[in-house]
C-alpha cells in the first residue's frame, strides 16, 4: 500500500506541474512561438510534441492519481462503480452532442486532447469527467455527511451539489479551452455566455447529475465515511483543475465566468472539506479530555 501511495503522489505531483508548463506554454510560448522555432529542428520538434501530448499527459496523470487513491480509500468495488458510469456516460453524452448538438450545443473537438473515439470525441475527454467528477462528489457527499446521517433528502443534495461544483469549473474552463491561442474546441455558433451556449452548462449538470445518481444507487450498501484528511486528495484535484482553467480564461480576458466559477464552486468545495469532520483529531481531542477528568473523579472519592 505504501508504494501505492508514493505513485500516487508522483502522479498527482506531476499532474499539477504539467497543468503549470501547460498554462504557461499557452499564455506565453505560443503567443510567442518564433522564439522557439527560431531555435531549429530542436525547437519545432518540442513545440509540436508538447501541443501534441501536453494536454494527454495531463490528464492521464490525474486520473492516475484519483484512480489510485479512489482504490485506497473507497475499495475497488466503489471506485469502478463510480468509474465507469461517469466514462461511459460523458463518453454517450459527447458523442451524442457532437453529433447532434445535445446536450450541449454545435461543437466541435480540434487537436491537442489525444485520440479521438469515433473520430469526435479525445478518449481524455470521459477520463476528465471521471476524476474531477469524483473529486466534486465526495467532497459534496462528506461535506453533507451522507454516510453519518444517511437520508434521500441528502443523496439528493449531494449529486445536486457535486453536479453544480462540477459544472462551475466549466464556468471558467469553456472560455479558454475555446478562445486561447490554442483552441481545443471550438463552438460552430458561438453562444450568449462569453462565446458558449447556456444550454452546454445544462448539459454539464444534468450529465454529471445522472452519472453522481448511478453511482448514489449503486453506493447505497457501502459504507463510505470519509473525514477531512481522506479528502486532500479530491480538493487539490479540484482546485488545480480550476487555477489552471482560470488561468486560461484570464489571460483571454474572460474574468466574470473565472468569479462565477470561483464563488460557486471553489468556495463551496473548501467550506465542504472544513465542514467535514476530522475523526483522528476529534478522538485525539476525547482520549485527552478523558485523561484530564479521570483524576477529578478519583479525588471526589
């Protein structure tokens, strides 16, 4: 287990550089690519395996990492019973609103993200929603402590919540994976919000709501109380994933969409993870306490 943890770490470490050299490689290398091409074979061939693979890596390493640690903490039965409904759902819902523009509108995926399955879809795509989609879950799930005081009106609130966190980070994702230098995707009839559809963050919740519910039913015997520590993992996934959005949309000059996101959902996220309880440290606090009262007892007597 220990060296599941270390490759855990490294990939979770890596994920989040690669998402540093990405965001700077969009906002300064490429606005200023003749720089690097000026510098030859060498740099042409770097400059096109980084808008190659850059992005690929990126996400392959984070779903490394959440993958893992879902492995460690929920078990291997719930963590492929949140995995393949959330890639097998987004991956139906993309390749049905490429197609036809539901759910999310006339869209379009360019080079950059890998592979395409059935030549419309990056296969990073689906992974995408897999590991920041659980990472939005469990924070929403044990921030409204579902396991510790089980109820619908709570499973509820949590796919609700999880889904609005996850469609927040697209607030800040869509308009700079659109509109920056390097698009990733681009939208055949640019939409009333800073370029994209309303009807897309529709889709964003409602897809990942469905996936959060297949998931919500099949976790209804499991036993999952997660405290505070157990939830690292889940916040910085989100939280880089975020920065690295707004970055991008920042520099494209989009900041209303950045705070939207921002306040509805990297707030939330963090008052949800301090909200949950942290038993190491509650029982540390109890023993200690217990130890204090014993000698008042034995002193009345």
């Amino acid at each position: 287990m220990r060296q599941l943890v270390i490759v855990e770490r490294v990939c979770l470490i890596g994920h989040i550089l690669s998402k540093v050299f990405g965001l700077l490689g969009i906002l300064l290398v490429i606005p200023n690519a003749e720089v690097i091409l000026n510098l030859g074979t060498v740099g042409e061939t770097a400059m096109q395996s980084s808008m190659a693979n850059g992005g690929v890596v990126d996400i392959i390493l984070g779903t490394v990492a959440v993958s893992i640690f879902a492995y460690r903490v929920l078990g291997l039965r719930n963590w492929l019973a949140f995995m393949l409904p959330s890639v097998f759902i987004s991956v139906g819902s993309e390749l049905l609103g490429t197609s036809t523009g539901f759910p999310f509108g006339d869209y379009s995926y360019l080079s950059g993200l890998g592979y395409k399955i059935a030549g419309l879809v990056p296969f990073t795509i689906p992974i995408s929603w897999f590991y920041v989609g659980l990472s939005a879950y469990l924070i929403a799930r044990a921030g409204l402590q579902v396991a510790e005081k089980p109820s619908i009106v709570r499973h509820i609130a949590a796919i609700a919540v999880g889904a609005l966190l996850f469609t927040c980070w697209d607030f800040a994702l869509e308009p700079g994976m659109s509109q920056t230098a390097f698009p990733f995707w681009y939208w055949e009839k640019p939409g009333a919000f800073f370029g994209t559809p309303y009807q897309n963050y529709a889709g964003w919740f409602g897809t990942s709501a469905l996936f959060m519910t297949v998931t919500a039913l099949l976790w209804r015997n499991a036993s999952i109380k997660l405290e505070r520590s157990q939830l690292n993992v889940p916040l910085i996934v989100y939280i880089s994933n975020f920065v690295f959005a707004a970055g991008l949309s920042l520099g494209s000059g989009f900041a209303i969409p950045v705070l939207l996101g921002f306040f509805g959902g990297v707030v939330p996220a963090v008052s949800l993870w301090w909200r949950t309880a942290n038993t190491s440290s509650q029982t540390a606090v109890e023993a200690n306490t217990e130890m204090q009262v014993a000698p008042v007892k034995v002193a009345l007597k």
